[in-house]
C-alpha cells in the first residue's frame, strides 16, 4: 500500500493506492493549514481502511506546482520524513 499525496490547481488529495489502483481518497479543501490538517488527515484514512503506518510502504508527492510553494514543501516534507521513517 502506499500514500499518495496529490497536489492540483490548489487541490490537495490523500490517496491510497495498492498495485498502482486507487483504494481510497481524501480532499483536504484548505490549503492554509495544510501543515496542522496533513497528518492527522493521513491518519484518518488509515484507520478508516483498517491500515496502521507499517502497512504504507511509500509517501509519494504528486504537484503541479513549483517546489518553491509552502504547500509543496510541506507535502513533501510529510512524505520524505514517512520515507525515513520507513528506512529505520
């Protein structure tokens, strides 16, 4: 399973994705505090679909816009430290 965090035209998206298909999603509608709604939105969709963390093998970023946008940072940071995470 993995975590895929897409970012279109202001949109942000949580979706999970098992062999490459969408199992389930999530829309975060404010962008402005994507930094406080992120995780605790990650951790929703987790237990909604019965999955705890080790179950997510990957945080991928998905954007279309520059890295230079807080809210591509901030996606990115997520998925870079729940990659890291991983690796321990």
């Amino acid at each position: 399973m993995k975590i895929l965090i897409k970012i279109k035209e202001r949109k942000i998206s949580i979706i999970l994705l098992q062999n490459k298909k969408e199992v389930d999603f999530l829309d975060i509608v404010e962008e402005h505090s994507l930094s406080e709604k992120l995780l605790p939105e990650i951790d929703w969709i987790l237990r909604k679909n019965k999955l705890k963390s080790d179950d997510i093998e990957k945080a991928t970023v998905n954007s279309d816009q520059e890295d230079n946008f807080t809210t591509t940072r901030i996606a990115k940071s997520v998925a870079n430290a729940w990659n890291w995470n991983r690796k321990k």
